[in-house]
C-alpha cells in the first residue's frame, strides 16, 4: 500500500546512476522523473522507506529534508553545506 510520497536522495558508484535511476523508476511507484548527478538521484515516492532501502541498487539512500537548487553535484552540495553557518548550529 502506498503512503504519503517522500522525496529521496541515494549514492551510486560514479557512472551507473542512469542504471539505478532506470530500476528504480521499474520498481517503485515515483511521483516524477528520477533526477541524476555525478553518482547521486534525487526521486520522490509513496512507497515504504523500507521497500527504497530493500532495492539494493544504492550505495546509500536517504529521506531529503533540503536541497540546493540547482546543484547535483556531490562536492557541490558538502561545499555550500559547510559554508552556511545557519545550518551548523
């Protein structure tokens, strides 16, 4: 049964995230397109937490809470983290 959607971001091996992005919009029930980077996806499903994390297509997946518009970088993303005081207190 599918739930509420919830935006998601997952690591893959550099070069195989169009392969993972590929499965995923398979398997899972997305709300839109699979966005892909440099070895990451960003997507938003209904289904479980548990069924994303049971796919074992992703190094690491995790529930996205923010983002950066416009950075689908890795590196990127740690860089503007770490420079934004606001965040790390």
């Amino acid at each position: 049964m599918a739930g509420k959607p919830c935006r998601y971001f997952a690591t893959v091996i550099s070069g195989l995230q169009d392969y993972a992005a590929q499965y995923a919009a398979e398997v899972l029930h997305l709300e839109e397109p699979v966005e892909t980077g440099d070895g990451i996806l960003f997507f938003q499903t209904s289904d479980s937490p548990a069924t994303v994390a049971s796919l074992g297509c992703f190094s690491n997946v995790f529930g996205l809470i923010g983002r950066y518009p416009g950075e689908t970088n890795l590196n990127s993303i740690v860089e503007a983290v770490a420079s934004n005081a606001s965040l790390r207190n």
